[in-house]
C-alpha cells in the first residue's frame, strides 16, 4: 500500500504522471517485436511480479527517460508513479526489463570502461543487457563489472543514471524486491574423456541441473580455465601437451553467474606424438663465477632432434637444481647456485634432457672457488623439518618454535626447528578439503597472541572458506573455543586463496580466491576474489572503504600478503594462463581481475590498479611472500623458485632468482626470528586432498645483504 503522502509529493507525482503521458502521447511509441509478443516459457516465469527499483538517497524510482520506448532512451530516476518505464522484472537471463518486458536496461555499445551510459535497448540477449542485483544494494553490469550509479549521487528528479566504476557510494545504492538468482547448479556428473591422442582429447561430462538453468560448463584443468562452453552441450576437444598431466574438471555456471562446486578430476597424461630415443646434444661452453658465496653458472643451449626441455645442473655429483621449459618455451641456459660455503673450490656440470627422458652427456666440467664473504642474498640453507603432508600456513611464536598447519591432513602441527621434534596441537574442526587447493590454509596469531591464546586459522569447510580463531593452551587447540569469525566466502576445486596476516594496525587480511568465478572478483558484494580485513574480533573495522570487510577487489587467486617497513600491504596472486603478479595494496584498489591478467587484456581500464611484478606463470604461480629489510621474497610452485626483489618506493627492482628447481615447488615463506626466512615445499599430493600423501621440507634460510 501507498502510504499516505504530504499535499507537496503528492502533487509532484501528479504531475509527473501528467507530463509523462504528455510525452508519451506526443511520440510514436515503437510497436512491439513480434518475437517478444509471444513470450517464451522462460521468459513467462521471468515475466511474475515485477517491481520498482529506488535509488536509496532520494527513494526516487529507476526511470526511463520521458517514458520513451525508443531503443537508446537513457534512464534516470524519478518520482514513482507507477508508470510501465518504472516497472521492471529480473528475468531468469539476468535481464533487468521494462515497459512490460518488451526492454531491456542495456549498456550502450557494449562499454567495460568508466563512466558508460545505461539505455534500454531492444532485447537481445546481450552480455551488456545482464545485471547482478547485489545483496549490498548495487546492480552491476555483468559485462563491464560497473555499477549502476546517479550521476553526482544527487537525489533530485530527472538526475541521470549511468555506469561508473563501482565506490560503494550512496549513488550506487538501489532498493528493490527483485529477487536474483543465488542458488548455484549442481556438480556436473560422470566427468571423463573419450579418445586421448598427443595432442587432443575428448572431455565429456552429465548435465547439472539448476533452480532456473545451466548456462554454460566452465573446463579447467589445475585451476587453469581451458574454455567455456555453452549448455546444454556436455562434452568439449580440447588441445593438450604430449606427456604433460592434467587434472581436467568442469564446472557449471547459470544465467546469474553461480557456480557449481567442480567435478570430479580426471588425470590425463598424452602420449608422445613421436618416440623420441635420440638424447640432445651435450651443453656447451660452461663457466661459472663466483661471488662472495653465490655462484653464477652459464652455458650455451644443447640441440635436440625434437626439443630440449631441462638442464640439469650438479655440483660435484649432486644434482643442486634444474632449469625447465615448456613446450613451446625453451628453458634458460643460466643457474644460480646460493649458500655456498666461503673459500671453497666447487665443480658443476650440466646436462640437457628432451621430453622424453634422454639425457644428454654431460657438459665440460667449470670449477670456480667461492670467495670469503657473505655479501650475497643467502649464506645458508638448513632443512629444520620434513612432513608426509603440505605445510600451508605457517607462524613463529615467541619461543622461536613454529606452528605450521597440514592443509590435507587438517591438523596444526608444533615444531622446534633446532631439534625437528614435533608435538601436534589437534585436529581443527568442520575442515573440507574439495579434491583440489581447499583444506586447511592460513595461519596468524595476533600480537597479543601471549596473552589471549587465539590462533587465527583460515579453512574450507564443507559448504565454504571461513575464518576462525581458536586458543591454544598446554599446546594443544582448545576446540571448545572456537570462534567463527567470517564465513560464507565460497569455496570451490581451485581458487580459494587463504593466506592470513596481522597488519602493523592491528587489522587481520585474509585473501580469497575467486571461487572459479571470475565476476566475483569484480562483484563489491562478494567476499570472494578480494583481499578481506577484519577486526581481531571479527568485526567490520569502522575505515574499511566500503562499510564491508572488502579492502581492495578484482583478484583471481591470491595466497601472499606481507607488510614492509612503511606499513604498506603486498600481495601475491595467480593469474590464469599468462601471467602472475605481485600488487601493492592500496585500500579500496581494484585490481582488475578478471578482465585483465597481469598486463594482459583489458588492464588500461580506468580504476585498474597495474601490479608491480609479473611472472610468466611457466616462471611463477607463486603462493606464499615475506618481506625482510624491506626486501621481499616470494615463493613460487610452479617456478619452482624463490625470487628476491627489493622493495624501492613503490617497485620492485634487482630482481634475482633464488633455488631455481632445487627444492621444486615452494609453498611458503615466512620471516624467521634470526633475520631469515622459513621456507616450505609443496611437490606431491598437492592436487588431492588426500592427506599425507606428500613428501615436504621445511627449510631456515640464513640470508646475507
Ligand atoms: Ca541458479
Ligand atoms: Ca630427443
Ligand atoms: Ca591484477
Ligand atoms: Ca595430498
């Protein structure tokens, strides 16, 4: 019912209505498209209640201009008066439509760039013409990730509504009893593959269902999307490489952009296309010099009668590391060999292997004698520790003991590293792992962790990522205790980002994946594709940018945060294919994902924040970082590498590659109390979520300069 009104709006709406009827009295109004006379069934169901949508400030209505009808009328607000240019329906195609279905709210020209106008349009199915209706009052494009804003977030009648990169303000806020889509399809069943030749192979899968409709099936393989196809197709050729594997899945994803939990795995690993029984040719011309205790290895690139793809390096017969390559990349012909001990004579030699498991013979030996100081990036190396599972979250506590938690086997683990003894603290409840990155995940513990015991621990459980805090006592988790301080972060196979950290304010900021859904990274609403910060006791802190726990958004799957000596954020994220990134986190940042991936793509969109690093990801995928000295270091899985970069004001320069392939692939990296780092492996069982099914290290670095 209409409340009752003052003689004043009253009579504002009364003559609004007269003026509006004027207009449309005064103009031809378009007939309708006889495709749209007769409704489909899917547009039937859309077609039920349709309601008004207000902006909050004024209470005005969302308007078609002047109740034009012609495809390319603006929209602004206005007094409600209940004519058909206020009337909308949410249909199940995420479109938002008007004058009794027969248009669509619609970006004009299809714009992703800031500010963009919003029209109606004929209906057409257009990316440009699908909306979000967001539980904090936004609606934003699905296409250009903008929000529906009034122009100036003025209130009075006639203000044009147009699109404008998303800032939580009050402008961007609507009220509405249009109720969108939130209930994701169901798992895609019966993934598998048909025929696997060296370099394609058939992946088919049953069809979810949905409340509304499945509209396409997401294919990844290892958290990588391959390609997306449209429902009610289920099966998909996809291009491989010849004796690499993969782990395929699928996802399906619906008109309103929910994604399902990802299917079951299926391994693959493509023959060879051709046997391959000829080794590549020795490298050649090997030096090594030496400085300080770090020695620089190069040599000239072997030949191969298909392709070289590895150097091995060893240091008198022990292999110290491997330099790899892909497919279509070939692998570098140098080596850094660190840690070394001071005034010592040390002999390399390298050898080269193909694809297929031939090894070259070996290259000329180089000796070179280490020099007597340590002015290099590292002295040392010490393994402190081993475990059957992956250490994922990792934290010292004041005794210089770690904690470190076991993403597959769920428990937290107590570790002296002077001795390698280990006591386990417990089991941390309602943790799920999703066959995939999900488990048990980050850790911190607050400053005051002496006195109030809270360890804070980031996790999936089984219907989301969440974090909790539970206290600690005669080391052991006091289960009882437990608090559950953030949950409803979704939670999918890959992408659940996870790492945990205690800002120099106080403030606990936790990164969270996409969820395989790229559009929640751009989605202010969702909790996902975000770097989150929380008061210690799980609140909002008051000076968050947009009154929610979000502190900068547009990531794909970031797993490293650390502070530097000003008391400035970084963070390391994934990207997909392409390229990784290191970002300076500023608050309130938009960093792009996913229309721009690195460098790549759609990165000069204006509000798009460019990272300071990037990484090939054949170089990168790189989890955890640790800022010592203002130097930061990041710890790579893919890479198999630890990169040092040092931090000068806002980038990061004298960038050097650290353990290339010695350790394989590196987890985390956390300062130790020394003035090192801590440093953990992640090399097998660290696709599943089978527990203990690993073989780890966890290593102290003692760095130099
Ligand atoms: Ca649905
Ligand atoms: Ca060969
Ligand atoms: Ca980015
Ligand atoms: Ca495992």
């Amino acid at each position: 019912m209409m409340p009752h009104r003052s003689r004043r709006p009253r009579l504002f709406v009364l003559s609004a209505v007269v003026a509006a009827l004027t207009v449309a009295a005064s103009l031809a109004v378009p007939t309708v498209p006889a495709a749209q006379a007769a409704p489909t069934a899917q547009a039937a169901q859309a077609a039920a209640a349709p309601a008004r949508i207000t902006s909050v400030p004024s209470g005005r209505c969302l308007d078609v201009t002047g109740n034009v009808q012609t495809p390319g009328t603006g929209v602004n607000i206005y007094d409600c008066n209940n004519q058909a240019n206020q009337s909308w329906t949410f249909s199940t195609a995420s479109e938002l439509k008007t004058f009794a279905d027969t248009r669509c709210l619609d970006v004009a020209s299809h714009a992703t760039t800031s500010p963009a106008k919003a029209q109606i349009y004929t209906c057409n199915g257009g990316a440009n013409q699908q909306w979000r209706l967001n539980a904090n009052g936004t609606i934003t494009g699905v296409e250009s990730g903008l929000c529906l804003d009034v122009t100036g977030g003025k209130t009075a009648n006639s203000t044009p509504v147009g699109m404008l990169t998303c800032n939580g303000s009050a402008g961007q806020k609507f009220s509405t009893s249009l109720t969108p889509d939130t209930t994701p399809p169901s798992v895609p069943g019966n993934a598998h593959i048909g025929t696997l030749t060296c370099d394609s192979v058939g992946f088919g899968w049953n069809a979810s269902t949905d409340n509304v409709g499945v509209t396409f099936y997401d294919v990844f393989h290892d958290g990588q999307l391959m390609t997306s196809v449209a429902a009610p197709a289920r099966r998909v050729d996809l291009t491989v490489v010849a004796g690499v594997k993969w782990g395929l899945y699928v996802n399906a994803r619906d008109a309103a952009g929910n994604v399902s939990q990802a299917s079951r795995t299926v391994s693959i690993t493509p023959p060879q296309c051709q046997a391959d029984t000829q080794p590549p040719t020795a490298p050649t011309g090997l030096t090594a010099t030496a400085s300080g205790t770090t020695v620089t290895l190069n040599w000239k690139a072997a030949t191969d009668n298909i392709s070289v793809r590895a150097y091995d390096i060893y240091r008198g017969s022990a292999k110290v590391g491997t330099v790899t390559g892909t497919a279509s990349s070939t692998p570098a012909t140098t080596f850094v060999d660190s840690a070394l001990a001071p005034v010592t004579t040390y002999v390399y030699v390298v050898v080269a292997r193909d694809g297929q498991a031939n090894v070259s013979v070996k290259s000329a030996t180089a000796s070179v004698k280490t020099g007597s100081g340590y002015a290099q990036a590292v002295c040392s190396v010490s393994q402190v520790g081993a475990d059957t599972d992956i250490p994922w979250g990792l934290v010292t506590l004041a005794d210089g003991s770690l904690l470190y938690s076991r993403r597959d086997a769920h428990d937290i683990v107590h570790l002296n590293p002077s001795t390698g003894a280990k006591t386990t603290l417990g089991t941390v409840p309602n943790v799920s792992s999703t066959d995939g990155e999900g488990g048990l995940l980050g850790l911190a513990i607050a400053p005051d962790f002496a006195s109030t015991h809270w360890l804070y621990i980031m996790h999936t459980s089984a219907t989301d990522n969440r974090i909790v805090r539970i206290k600690v006592e005669n080391d052991k988790l006091v289960n009882s205790s437990e608090q559950v301080l953030l949950s409803g972060i979704l939670r999918n196979k890959f992408h659940d980002g996870g790492r945990l950290r205690f800002g120099p304010d106080g403030k606990l900021y936790a990164s969270t994946g996409d969820a395989q859904n790229g559009d929640n990274a751009q989605n202010l609403a969702s909790l996902n594709g975000k770097v989150l910060r929380l008061n210690a006791d799980g609140t909002v802190p008051s000076d968050n940018p947009y009154g929610s726990y979000v502190w900068s958004y547009g990531h794909r799957n970031p797993q490293g945060l650390a502070f530097d000596s000003q008391g400035r954020l970084w963070e390391q994220e994934f990207g997909n294919s392409v390229m990784d990134e290191t970002n300076l986190i500023v608050k309130g940042g938009n960093y792009g994902w996913p229309a721009c991936e690195g460098t790549t793509g759609s990165c000069g969109t204006a509000g798009f924040r460019a990272p300071a690093q990037t990484y090939p990801t054949s170089e990168g995928s790189c989890s955890g970082i640790a800022i010592v000295r203002d130097v930061l270091y990041v710890a790579c899985e893919r890479g198999t590498r630890l990169y040092r970069e040092v931090i000068s004001g806002t980038s990061l320069t004298n960038v050097q590659v650290l353990f290339n392939g010695t350790y394989g692939r590196l987890r985390t990296v956390e300062p130790a109390p020394d003035g090192g780092l801590w440093l953990t492996t992640s090399n097998l069982g660290d696709k599943d979520s089978i527990a203990n099914n690993s073989d780890e290290k966890l290593l102290h670095v003692t760095l130099g300069m």
